[in-house]
C-alpha cells in the first residue's frame, strides 16, 4: 500500500491498528529484556501502554519527526470524538491517539523500519515507564 492510500483511512482506523503495533513492540521489548511470570509481563507492559507514557513519549520524539509523521500524529491528535477514559487526561488521551494513528499509518505504509526507529526513540532516555 503507498503512502497515500494509507492516508486515505480515518483516524479510528489508524489509532486502531497502530494500538496494536505499539503494544507487540512493546511486549517483544519487555520479553527480550527478561523472562517473567505473564503477570509481571502484562504490569510491565501497561507501564509502556498507558496514554500518559505515550503522551510524554510524543514530547521527547516529535522534533524527531518528518513533518509528514507530525501531521499525520497532528490529525490523530486533533480528531473529533476522542473521549479519555476517567482516569486520564484529555491532553495525554489525544497525544496517545495521535502516536497510535502515526503507527498505524507507518504500518499500512510498509514502514517497518521507520515504526523500529521511532519506537527506539521512545525508549531512549526514557529511564523507569511511567503508569505504575
């Protein structure tokens, strides 16, 4: 698929499929980091998944973007009908939903290696996760 076909889907669509790419490289990084128990793994895991590490993720890499990646993440970020769920705030919900759409947008693209160079840079740096 081109990069323009990718681009035709809506923001639903893209945060959906992106949710799921950031989870796997997440789960590979935490399973390649240390064998645990799957209930370790699941409260390391949420840890990375939560939408206030990704929003503060964003801070750290959107500099780093190309300005195709940032308006691609601007229209995830943007969209109308993002509700954050109660115990988080409606800033970090839209910043996660912006980085879920820019994976699942990278992903329909064919972008493999750019979705593994974002995913370093979210992780450099980056110290403890932060959803305990």
């Amino acid at each position: 698929m081109t990069k323009r076909d990718a681009n035709q889907y809506g923001v639903p669509a893209l945060a959906f499929l992106g949710d799921a790419v950031y989870e796997q490289l997440v789960r590979e990084h935490i399973v390649t980091r240390a064998n645990m128990p799957a209930a370790k793994l699941h409260n390391e895991a949420v840890g990375y998944v939560c939408c206030e590490f990704q929003s503060s993720a964003v801070e750290r890499i959107f500099d780093r973007l190309t300005e195709e990646e940032q308006a691609i993440y601007k229209r995830g970020r943007n969209a109308d009908g993002i509700t954050p769920p109660k115990h988080s705030s409606a800033q970090d919900y839209r910043r996660a939903t912006g980085l879920e759409c820019l994976f699942g947008y990278l992903k329909l693209a064919g972008e493999s290696g750019r979705i593994e160079q974002i995913f370093e840079m979210i992780l450099e740096g980056n110290g403890e996760n932060g959803c305990d």
